[in-house]
C-alpha cells in the first residue's frame, strides 16, 4: 500500500472494529464503525505511519481476520 488501504466486506455484522498494529503489536490505528449497507467499504488513510510491516485487523464480534499489511510509499 502507498499508505491508502481499501477495505470492502459483505459478511452479515453490525458493526466492525478495525485496528491497524505494528510488528511490536502496539495498536497504531483503531475505529469502530456499524455497517449501514449490504457492502461495507471504507477507506483508511495510513499515510502517516513510517515505511515497513503492520498487520490489520478487522473484528465483527462473529469472526476475526488478520492480514500483513506493508507500507511503502
């Protein structure tokens, strides 16, 4: 990512808690938001965060994903 990271989910939930880590594990990014439509799509702006290796986390209270993220501008 340059730093803009696209998020798109159709799973059935009401509200998403996101959370961008370090490789420290140190949270460096949270939200919560509710899901008002059948897509949920958001769009978080990273571009502040320095070059390197983060991991972001989406939770819908129902499931629980976790995926490498690598910024790189």
């Amino acid at each position: 990512s340059k730093g803009i990271v696209n998020i798109r989910i159709s799973n059935d939930f009401d509200s998403i808690k996101i959370n961008v880590m370090n490789t420290l594990g140190q949270i460096v990014y949270s939200e919560t938001d509710k899901k008002t439509t059948p897509y949920y799509t958001k769009q978080i702006d990273l571009i502040g965060l320095n070059r390197g290796i983060y991991f972001i986390q989406l939770d819908t209270g129902k499931n629980k994903r976790t995926r490498k993220l690598v910024i790189n501008y």
